[in-house]
C-alpha cells in the first residue's frame, strides 16, 4: 500500500470512475498521468479492478505503466488475468524490465505464456532469463542504440531517427563490427556537434569501459555512479555487445542494495516490498526468524552465566538479564531501521496511526512466540515459575520495543530532527531500562504474590 | 586513502614520473584517462604533488579532474595553491561542484579568491552560495539548456550545437518566456525525430515537474529516481528557471544519504570521507562520543538495577553486566556497519590488514576512554576495586568488539557469502558470550588472585 500525496487524493477519485463505468474518465487518468504516478494510484486496487481501468489504453502504454509497480504488486497482476491479453502486454514490455518480472513468475505460468508471445521477443526472454540472478545479463536491456563505424555522421542521425522510437536510451550510441564486436561509442551530444560528413569511426571514442555479462549487478551500478554514465555496454567473453544497463536501472540498484543492507545489518531478512506493501506475516517472518536465531545466542549467555552463577544462587535472574534485555533491544532496532529506511524512501506518507497500530500487534505477535521459547528454554535452567517469569518479560519488552523503535524516529521527524539520530543501540539502551524495570516487576509480582 | 586497481597499479608510477621530472608521461596520464580515474589514483599523493601533475593539463581538464575528488581531499587541494592559479581552475568547474567545493572552504578564503574569479563566474558562485545547504539551490547547476518556445526544431538543433559545450546536459532542454518563465521540456530524443519545420512550442511537452529551489535536496533526488529523469528543472517562488539537478548528482546524493543513515542507526557520527579516507582521530571521535552517550545511557541501568538490587548483595557484578555487554556490542556494530557499507561501496580493495591493524588500535583507544569512564561511574556504585574489574572488563569488550565486528564482515565477504549477514545484534550477541567469560575471569583474578 503505498501512500503518496497522489494515493491519497485520485484513487478515491478512480475508485468512483470504476463504480460508475466512467470510461472517458478512466481513458483520461491513463492518458494524462506520467506513468510512475498512475502506478502508485493504483497499487491500492485490488488486480482485477487495476486491469479494468487499464483496459483503457493500448497494449504499449499498459506495459509501461505495468513496469512501474513494484514487483510483488507485477506478480499479482500477472495472475489475475487471461494470458492471452498478458501476452500483447509483456511483447510491449521493456526488455530488462520483462525479464525482471518473469524471473519473479511462476515458472510454469512462464512456459505457458510462452507460445503466445512474438518469436522476437520470445527469443529475447529466453536469453535475457538465462543469465544468472543478480547479473549484469539479468538486469540489462537489449534495446540499445548501435551503428556500424564506416558511416558518416548525417546518415548517422538519419538511421537514429529510426532506431530511437524502440530503443531505451540513444544518447549514447555503440559503433560495433558486423559481428557486434564493441569497437567504441559516441555520445549524442557528440554526434550533433559533429561535421555532418565526419565519419563515425573518426569522431567515435575509442576507450569504452564496458562490463562483463557474468559480473555483478552491484559492480555495474557502482561503475555507472562513478563514471556519471547514462548507460554501460555490456558484452560476452568475446566482447561482442549483448546489451546495456541505464542510469536509473543502476539508481535502483544501489537503492535497493543499501536498504537490503540497512534492514540485514539490524537483524530483518530483506523486504521485497516497501515497509508499508509488506503484509503482516511476511514481516512478521522476516523479523521473527532472526529474533528466533538471536534469542538462541542469547540463551547461549545464558548457559555461559551458568556455568559461572551455579544453580541455587540468590540472583538467578542473573542468568536472563542478557536475553531479556537483548530481546527487546533487537526488536527495536528492527523497527527503528525499517521505519527510518522507509523515511528516507519516502515510504510512509506520514500514517503514524497506521504504523503505530501495525507495529503494536507485530510486537505483542513476535513477543508472544519469543516469550514462549523463552520459557521453554528457561525450564531448562531454572524451575517452572521462574521460566515463566521470563517468558512473560520477554514478551513485555519485545512488545514494548517494537512500538518505541518504531515511534521514536516518527517522533524525530516530527519535531524537524532527523530521525536516523535514534540509533539503534540507544534503542537498545533505553530498552535496557525499561527491561530492567519490567523483569523485576514481574518477578515481585508472579514470585512474591 | 582509496584503494582500487587502479591506484595500487598507477600511483607508484605517477611517483616516478613525478622524482624524473617526466613531462611527458604526466601530460599523458591526464590526457587518456578518465577524470574519475585520475582522481582515484591522485587521491594518494600530497596536495602539492598533485598540483604538479595537474600543471600538466590546461585549467578546464584540471578542474574536471578536480571535481572527481572527494571533497575534503578538495579542501585539502584548494589550501595547497597559488590563489591566482586557484581561481583559473575554480572558473572552469561545473556550477554545481564549485558551489559545493566552497561551501566547505574557509570563508575568508573564499571572499580572498572572490575577486580574482571573472565577473559572470563570480555572480553565479555568489547566487547559489546564497542557498540553504541540502536544498535543490545548493546542488543545482545554472548550465541548463534553454531554448525560447517560437522557434522551428531546425533553428533549435542549431542553438543547441552551440549551446552544448557548455551545458551540463542537453538531453532535456527547458523552453522558456522572455523572463525565463517555465513553460515546457523536450528531450533531444524527441527533437530529432521532430519535423525540421515544426515551432517548438507545438511539440514541446507541457507536462514539465519541477522542484522548487527550497526543496530539500533528497526530495529531489527521490523525484528524479522516481520519474527516471536526467534531469529535473529547479524554479523560483515565480516559476522562473534557476537550474536543474541531474541524474548523476541525485545519485550520489541517495548514496550520501543512505550511507549516513547506515552510520548514525549505528551510532556513528556521520563520516564525511570514505572508510579509509577518514583519519584515525576523526573517526574515533565519530564514534566515541556515541559510545560515551550509551555508556551514560547503560549507566542510568546500572542506577536502576541498582535499586532492584541494592548494595552488599552477593551480586554486585549484576549491576554493571547491562553495560559491560551494551559496550562491546555497541563498539562492534560500529565497526561491522562501517565496513558493511565501504564494501558495498567498494572502498575498501580487500586491505584486511590495513583494517585489522587500524580497528585494534581504534578498539584498544575507545576501550580505554570507556574503560575510565566505567571506571570512574562504577566508583559510585561500587568499591574501586570492584569498579576497575568493571572498567577493565570494558576495555577489553570494546577491544575484542571492535576487531569481531569489523573482522567477521570480511570474513564472510571471503567465504562467498553476503556480509551483511553479520547483523548488528548478531555481533552482539557473540560479544555477550565473551564478555560474560572476560568479566567473570578478570572478576575472580582481581578480586580472590
């Protein structure tokens, strides 16, 4: 569910076109919108209604506005309609983009496509979809610009005039041999300035930095970003030029590489979707299996504290005061991170309430399954009542660490500071407190009763 | 200190250029590769050194190689030079990157250069001075191409050819009024599939985005990435073009971004350079403050545990065991957060020595700080001689903690596997079962030796 300022204001608007049949209407917001707006619209329909306002515009524009939803959002599309439509879709596709989403389909929904689609474009998929996940081949384009060197410039333009209607970018154009042998490139800038008469091979540069198709999507967009490329050719072990990947491809890239690093560094196995596309239990999954791992290395503490705390000793709380703590604090750094990731993504769109609520119940859902192997694992070191004096703090803290890691840098932000200032250890310091005073507490109140 | 190929292949020759006095070889070295490059392996010599390469090249390449440099080696250059000399290459910048440059220079340097730079130069610099820093005025660039709305596409192929030296970009070109009112956009793509004889106006796209020159500057970057933009056009509050950011810089500044989000969720003081270009005291700063603020933050759960547990319990390692555990995880995350994000970056060139050697240092430097301050908190908690196994405990966690946290990363980047893996808690989490061991081994040989 995204929630920009253009969510909020159409799609009620377009939700009323679609109860009214409004055709005129649904035709115009396809038309007049840029594509990447349309597409946050309508990510808050359900895939059926999305179709039936795209039914509104040709097979091309419906590729493009289809290429702008994020891909779980593509997945659902793909499915909710009859293949013989999707498949004058995906032909309008662009390459990169078409194969990003089969990547992602069901393979035997891909084998049925298949046969319906143009021999062109089913030849391209079939080598776009062979080179490997997260390689320069799998997030390149095959529409790229190219000329032969021995041409002059004027026919040059001529021939670009032609090529530019189907190719992702022109303004860098490859001059390659017969057999596709990269030999140099021109940017258009050049090529206008050029002498008319000029020929390309004399006035095309020589030194072109290219990338392998085997390298890592990663390597490439660093390579773009450091050059300010618009696009980086990408060619096979003979150096022969298969495709290209463009700026905003290697933007998206670097986008997505850092917040998968973000979300892992704190514990959160990486979301596919935006914090708020995520459904509930996806997240809860995503966050639950490293609190799981986590608690087990806590409890790993645990058992090294009593080896140095034997049984019978006053203060077994000692051997908890770790895993408890630590729990809490893992909790919130999750939510700190997501939600200030979301932030700087531009993500949230201010839904405190929404966030706050979501947050509530993922905190008391993860608290309730750590609380429970808290205690089962805590009955092995200690008796029954005490495990569950654990087990019940343990679901405290992780509940009430969620919602403060989530809060606080809304808060921030709120107050115009940033919100990335509440860092995760001072989360997990203000965790700490908190946990302290609740651990005793219950300890007072199911020992002492 | 950067650290690829290139600079480990080409700066030790560059040195021997520089002791033979070979004129030719540096001119060279300037003339074939790419300013980036140039940059990267420069990067490496002192500043003075640098200008001698640089004198081998006319001002215009010079400050091209220039603005390839990371700002504070920029700074480092510009306090390096002759004024006079300055101000030549200071001319020949890009708006944007000279803005920039001396946004971050001293200010009285500044108004010391100021009349030595031409006349139109010097207003340029003055007006996008007079922007906020991180707004879409202090990272645009005034050299945009604009062409009036009343002339034939063939006139304007023609303005364009000549506007294109000079121009940041010509693959969006601005249609303006008489009073540089925003009236539409073309891309060159689109121009040159348009009839020669077509008057702008009529094929121009009126549709145009644009940012307001206030806009916060990741706000703008967001735009961009979103629409796939190469550029986006920056207005004044009466909708007159006053510069436009492109897709390059938009890029570096989310990369920007998300690297300081990375660094401040690990409690690291934003770094202003690389990992390794960052000097040793520079970044133990950055991160001790951080690491004091929380060791006053885990001191507040010592207070609490405190009087949970109060004076001549059996158990006074309890109180401070929060801390000494919060210590180590807290000085680890640093560390693996850091390096998670300079290899994502690819900064650091696989030195594991280097940062092995520099991570103990800064470990056993920030352990020391804290292990006083523990030292001294614990005192008013505890005997001092129970108080310096608490202070000793967290010298060698944040020791230990520092070189696991930025070891473990490399580690896994080695073995093939992802080294975001190695979250924060999970660090942590192993800095607790050393930390537990060290605190009770230093607790038995202090206190019953």
């Amino acid at each position: 569910m995204p929630s920009s300022l253009y969510y909020s204001l159409l799609l009620p608007d377009l939700r009323i076109m679609l109860d009214e049949h409004d055709d005129t209407g649904m035709a115009e917001f396809c038309k007049v919108l840029h594509p990447a707006v349309i597409a946050e619209v309508m990510e808050g329909l359900e895939p059926a209604r999305t179709w039936e306002v795209l039914g509104h515009c040709d097979p091309a524009h419906q590729a493009e506005i289809l290429q702008n939803f994020p891909l779980p959002y593509q997945i659902e599309l793909v499915e909710a309609v009859e293949r013989e439509r999707l498949s004058r879709v995906i032909e309008e596709m662009s390459p990169d983009d078409r194969a990003s989403l089969m990547r992602r389909m069901d393979r035997e929904h891909v084998e049925q496509l298949m046969p319906l689609i143009a021999q062109a474009e089913r030849a391209d998929i079939r080598k776009l979809l062979s080179y490997p996940d997260d390689s320069a081949g799998a997030i390149m384009t095959t529409e790229y610009a190219s000329l032969p060197g021995d041409i002059t410039v004027a026919e040059a333009l001529n021939r670009l005039r032609m090529q530019a209607p189907s190719r992702e970018t022109i303004y860098v154009i490859y001059i390659t041999d017969d057999e596709r042998h990269l030999q140099g490139f021109l940017s258009l800038r050049k090529l206008i300035q050029a002498r008319p008469t000029a020929i390309l091979a004399d006035v095309m540069d020589r030194d072109v930095l290219s990338v392998r198709v085997s390298d890592d999507q990663e390597f490439v967009a660093n390579q773009i970003q450091k050059y300010d490329f618009i696009a980086i050719p990408v060619v096979d072990q003979h150096n022969r030029l298969v495709g290209i990947v463009t700026h905003d491809d290697a933007a998206d890239i670097l986008q997505e590489e850092a917040t998968e690093d973000t979300q892992m560094l704190a514990a959160v196995q990486p979301l596919e979707d935006s914090y708020l596309g995520t459904p509930f239990f996806t997240l809860a999954h995503k966050r639950g299996i490293w609190l799981v791992i986590l608690l087990g290395a806590s409890s790993l503490t645990a058992h090294v504290l009593n080896y140095f705390e034997p049984d019978g000793s006053a203060n077994w709380m000692i051997l908890f005061m770790p895993l408890v703590l630590a729990s809490g604090g893992n909790a919130g750094s999750q939510s700190a991170t997501l939600i200030i990731r979301a932030l700087a993504l531009d993500e949230t769109g201010g839904n405190v309430g929404t966030i706050a609520w979501r947050e509530l119940r993922l905190g008391a859902f993860l608290g309730a399954i750590l609380g429970l192997l808290a205690f089962g694992g805590g009955s092995l070191l200690v008796p029954w009542l005490r495990a569950s004096v654990v087990g019940l703090t343990v679901f405290c803290v992780v509940t009430l660490g969620t919602i403060t890691g989530s809060m606080l840098p809304l808060a921030l932000k709120k107050l115009g500071a940033d919100p990335a200032l509440m860092s995760n250890p001072m989360i997990a310091s203000l965790s700490d407190v908190t946990g302290v005073v609740v651990f005793y507490n219950i300890a007072r109140w199911l020992l002492f009763a």
